[in-house]
C-alpha cells in the first residue's frame, strides 16, 4: 500500500511561555486526506512535546513516500490469523564474490561430482558434494564478540534468542547523510524507543555491492551513535553499508568495538532494507555455531505482515 508523508513549515507556541519553529519538516501521515489539525497533533506525539498552546503549519504538502517511523504513526502488526511475508536481506555468495575489498573472494570446487557417485549409488541416484573456501566476512554476515575480543562469545556460543523474531527498528537514512558527512549520529536514532530490538541502518549502498564504488566512501555508524544504541538497550545493529565503521579513520573501529564490546551482534553488507517497514518486522541472521570463530555468513530476513 502507498504510504504519505506531509512536508511543511511550522511554529509551536507553549502554554507556560516560549515557542519552537522548524522549516521544511517532514512527517508520516496516515492518508493523503490527513487534515492539518491532525498533522499537527501528529506533529506534537513525534516531537514528545508537552504544554503546547498553538500550532500553525504552513505551506503543507501531502506527497505518496515511504514512512520514515515518526512517533504516532506506527506500523499496523499482524491481523489475528493473519499471514507474514518473508523478506530476503541477504547477498547471494557465488564464487569469486568480492564483499570487502582486499579480502579473499570464495572459491566453489567439487569433491564428489553427479557423474562420479553414479558408481557409488543404486541406478538413478545420484548427488553432487561441493568444498565452499572462504573467509568468515563474505556476503552478508554476522560478527559475534568473538571477532573483536579473544574473551567473548563465538559463533557457538551466541543465544539464538538474541538472533531469531527480533523486532525490528527500520531507520530510512538515504537523504540523512552526505559524502561530507558519512557518519551516522546518535541524534539521528534518538526518537524512538530501541530497548530489545534489532536497530538496521538503511543507508542505500547496498546498490553499490559486488561494484569498486562499494569500497570507498560508504556511510557507517559513528562510536557516539553506537554508544547511544548501547545505552539504549539494543540487541543487534545491521547496515546495508560496507562496513559499521568508518573504514578510512585509519584504522580506528569505534563501533565495533563499543557494540561488540556490549555484547550487542553486528550485521553488516545487508541489502533490501527499502522494503521494510520503519516498525512491525521482525528480522532474523543466525550463523552456524562454529566454535572459535567470529564472523560468518547469515541468511538474514525480516518477516512483515502479509
């Protein structure tokens, strides 16, 4: 169904004194018909402002875009008997695959070919067994603490309650970063409730992926951002971006280190976040349990009403 967002400019004067203006604001609204008075009292849930005496709009326009997760517009949850939708995030891993650059790209080689086990197996049956080579970081895939510090959990030892049905908090930041300013703050995620969720980052760089534009330049999440996160009690932050750094800071890793350090889960290289709702999906990336390991490959999805 399309969704709507109204775009506008606005004072707000308070019962107790003092006021607060903003221009070119934009808000998710129900409907196309949304009244200004109703944009307005939506505009007072998003802000959390209290005491409020008067509020003028002007210049509002109503035009067919996705939510963006304003407070007071909130995604409708599964009907009662209603079904889901599944929803891929993941890259496919072929052969040859470049995720990061620098990086090893997979190899694909056979130990047991159809032909071979026809002499092996009754007449008609056969099967192929394939040797997958690769490092732990390629497609999209799951850091566990283990990646970052020798002390903590490895693949093996991660709670599958921490990476299966998490709700999940959808932030649409494409037009909320610049090739100036990269990095992603902790303003930008601060006006929603994120306690026991699965926070993705929707910056739109997966269109670059498998391309040499994916290796440089790319949006990421600053270590103020992920300190807020941490604070703010999440259980795991994905990005559709190359990396949840920063990857030309010189080597500094402050999100990865602040997250994982937490015990919060990273997911990074993520792709088709567009397609998701800013709340009421409920996303999953669970990794093989391979003791001593870090990072691997997950099939991650999110599931939405149908």
């Amino acid at each position: 169904m399309p969704e709507y967002r109204a775009h506008f400019d606005f004072d707000i004067r308070f019962a107790n004194g003092g006021g607060l203006s903003g221009t070119g604001f934009r808000l998710d609204v129900p409907s196309p018909e949304a009244s200004e008075a109703e944009i307005g009292r939506l505009l007072v849930q998003h802000l959390g402002l209290a005491l409020v005496d008067e509020i003028e709009l002007r210049g509002v326009r109503v035009v067919e875009e996705p939510h963006r997760g304003s407070r007071g517009v909130e995604t409708a949850g599964p009907a009662v008997g209603a079904g889901t939708r599944v929803i891929d995030l993941s890259h496919p891993i072929r052969a040859g695959l470049v995720t990061y650059p620098g990086l090893p790209a997979p190899t694909i080689t056979p130990h047991l070919t159809r032909e071979d086990s026809r002499a092996r197996y009754a007449p008609g049956t056969e099967f192929a067994m394939d040797i997958l080579t690769m490092i732990g970081n390629t497609g999209t895939y799951l850091d566990s603490p283990f990646h970052r510090y020798a002390e903590g959990r490895d693949l093996a030892g991660l709670d599958l309650a921490s990476l299966v049905g998490l709700r999940a908090e959808v932030f649409h930041l494409e037009d909320a970063w610049t090739p100036e300013r990269r990095g992603i703050r902790a303003e930008t995620l601060a006006d929603r409730d994120v306690r026991g969720t699965a926070v993705l980052l929707h910056t739109g760089w997966d269109r670059w992926f498998g391309r040499p534009e994916y290796g440089s330049s790319a949006p990421f999440l600053t270590g103020e951002g992920a300190q807020w996160l941490i604070d703010a009690g999440v259980v795991l932050v994905g990005i559709d971006s190359l990396n949840i750094d920063d990857t030309e800071s010189g080597g500094e890793r402050p999100a990865h280190s602040l997250l994982l350090g937490a015990g919060v889960h990273v997911v990074e290289h993520l792709t088709n976040l567009g397609s998701l709702p800013p709340r009421g999906a409920r996303f999953t990336a669970a990794p093989p349990a391979v003791e001593g390991f870090g990072t691997f490959p997950v099939r991650a999805f999110a599931e939405i009403p149908a």
